[in-house]
C-alpha cells in the first residue's frame, strides 16, 4: 500500500479481528519498520511499542523480523544482533531448510543495516547458494535483483565485495 498510516491501521484492525493472524502482524512490522526507515516520526513510536504479546507469540517462527529487524531499523544494533542471533539459534537451516533460510536472510539484513557489514556480505554469499529464502514483500529476500534494487540492501552497495556479487550473473533456473 501506497498509504502507511492506512496500512497500519487496516493490520491493526485484522490483528483485533484474529490476534493470532501472523501475516497480519508481519506486515504491520514490516509497514512500521519501513515508515521508520523513511523517518516518519509519527509511526517510530507504534513500531517500538508493537511486537510485545501477541506479535511474538502468533509469529515465534520470525523473532528476528519481528524484533531484531525493527530494532535493526531504529539504529538499536545491539539488541538487534542479539534478537537476530537469537532466531538464528531457534531456527537454523540445519533445523527447517524452509523456514530457517528466511530466518538466516533476514539475519543478514539486520547485520547488514547494523553495519556488521563483513557477516552481512558472508551470509549472502551462502543464502545465493542455498535454496530458500525468496518471496514477494518479503523484505530480506535474497536475489540478485533484489539485491541490486532493494533499499533495505542499500548499507552494502559500497563496498567492493557486495559490488562484485551484484555483478554476477543470474544462476540459470532448472525445470523439468
């Protein structure tokens, strides 16, 4: 949505409606994170306030795009990591090869906004390799373009390994 103030209270009124509604509470994160980014000080408030309760308990498969990407977004780098590192404890590839690829990508995009830029630019180049963590609106998703065309990525765009990654050609798609 165009509108962030409408999207966020259109997700609050599904959150009322099914408090468990995970998506919901995703996306209201997501929408009030991207508010912050862009300095909307109205919405830094609701973002540091929402994700208590019921967020973490309907979406305990993403601690670390509920909270540590928030946190991440806010500029708190320490607890951040710490929420990062955390779901990437709970939840490694090793674990779920589906759900914690997305966990691992969005650990990357909280190291590379809290400019741990060296583990940022060493998960992607693994998570480029690794089946997984690729959705539409999903903010850490991990393509080349993507990569290349995302303002969340922007933190990596100077230095030389990140560049040279970009670079890269597209792996081919196999089907059968």
């Amino acid at each position: 949505m165009q509108d962030n103030e409408t999207a966020t209270e259109l997700y609050r009124q599904a959150i009322a409606l099914d408090p468990d509604f995970a998506l919901a509470h995703a996306r209201l994160s997501a929408t009030l994170s991207y508010s912050c980014a862009r300095g909307t000080t109205a919405l830094r408030d609701g973002a540091t306030q929402h994700g208590n309760g019921n967020q973490v308990r309907a979406a305990r498969c993403f601690p670390a795009r509920t909270s540590g990407l928030r946190y991440a977004y806010l500029g708190r780098k320490d607890d951040a990591l710490r929420e990062g590192n955390t779901a990437a404890e709970l939840l490694p590839i090793a674990k779920d090869g589906y759900d914690g690829t997305f966990v691992a990508a969005v650990v990357a995009l909280i190291h590379a906004r809290s400019g741990e830029t060296d583990q940022a630019i060493q998960s992607v180049e693994r998570l480029l390799r690794t089946p997984g963590p690729v959705m539409p609106f999903f903010e850490a998703s991990i393509t080349l373009p993507e990569l290349r065309t995302r303002w969340q990525w922007a933190p990596l765009r100077n230095d030389p390994r990140f560049l040279e990654i970009l670079a890269r050609p597209e792996r081919a798609t196999v089907t059968r």
